[in-house]
C-alpha cells in the first residue's frame, strides 16, 4: 500500500489502521456483529502459509461439505457447476 500510494510506511500504516477502524464501526453500526469474533465466519485461512492451489481446494471442499454436495464423481479438474 505505501508504494502504491506514494506513502512512508509509517503513514500506510496509519491508514490501514484508518480504513480497518472504519470497517469495523460500519459492520458495527450496520449489523450489530464484532468484525474480530470468529463465529461470525464459517472458515478463516492464513494465506501467507498456503499456496493458492492449496487455499482453492480447502475452499472448495468447505463449501461442498456446507452444501452437501459431493465430489466423488467430479474430476478434480472439473467445475463445481455444469
């Protein structure tokens, strides 16, 4: 972000701080949930330890199991949908 801005990294970081506090008071405001709170999502990655085609078969594979559907029959190349 400070490159892409043209901003010290002091400043960057004020500004993410900035745009997370604003986040954050929106989710609040809005929809009366803690952004932070883990129960409010279903699966949460740390991406920096994996690499994409790892992230998109964990994602894959949590939604099926959500709605139930199975890939036993489905190359793994295949799409999701027809």
């Amino acid at each position: 972000m400070a490159q892409r801005a043209n901003l010290t990294l002091e400043q960057a970081l004020l500004e993410i701080e900035k745009i997370d506090t604003a986040r954050d008071t929106f989710i609040w405001q809005n929809f009366h949930q803690d952004i932070a709170s883990s129960d409010n999502y279903d699966l949460i990655l740390n991406t920096s330890e994996i690499k994409l085609e790892g992230t998109t078969r964990i994602v894959l594979d949590a939604i099926q199991e959500k709605l139930g559907v199975s890939a036993k029959n489905r190359p793994a190349s295949a799409p999701l949908a027809p």
